[in-house]
C-alpha cells in the first residue's frame, strides 16, 4: 500500500466515525429533549383526591348497576316473546 492510500483510509475512517458520533450525539439530544417533556408532564400531575376516587368508583358502580338492569329487561323482554 501507499502511503497516500492508507492515509486515504484513515481519513475516512476518522470521517465515518465522525458522522457516527454526530449521530449518536443528535439522538442523545432528543431523548434528553423527550425525558424533559415527561419529567415536565409529570410534575403537572395531580394525584386525585379520596373523595375524587370514591365518586368516579360510585359512578361507575352506578353505571354497572344500569347496564345490568337494562340488560335483565332485554332478556326478559326476549324470553316472553318466544
């Protein structure tokens, strides 16, 4: 090999390690960029109170209750009509 040849090589070695490392480098900036959104969308979280919990827990008990009532009538309302 020459000697122009092999610095040729080297040369792009040091080129695509180069472009490597941008890479790398840009993906690092973004998942920086993401964990700061969710670090900030946590912080904007608030836990619900008992009292929030036990009322979204009643109305969704309440809801069940209704579907399961409606539900009855239906089958009811087929049984007689055989």
């Amino acid at each position: 090999m020459s000697h122009n040849t092999l610095s040729d090589l080297v040369a792009a070695r040091m080129e695509t390690a180069g472009a490597k490392a941008d890479q790398r480098m840009a993906s690092a900036e973004a998942a920086q960029a993401r964990s700061g959104l969710r670090i900030e969308e946590a912080q904007g979280f608030v836990r619900p109170t008992k009292q929030e919990i036990a009322q979204v827990r009643a109305e969704a008990r309440a809801q069940g209750k209704q579907l399961a009532d409606d539900l009855r009538a239906r089958g009811a309302a087929l049984k007689a009509g055989r």
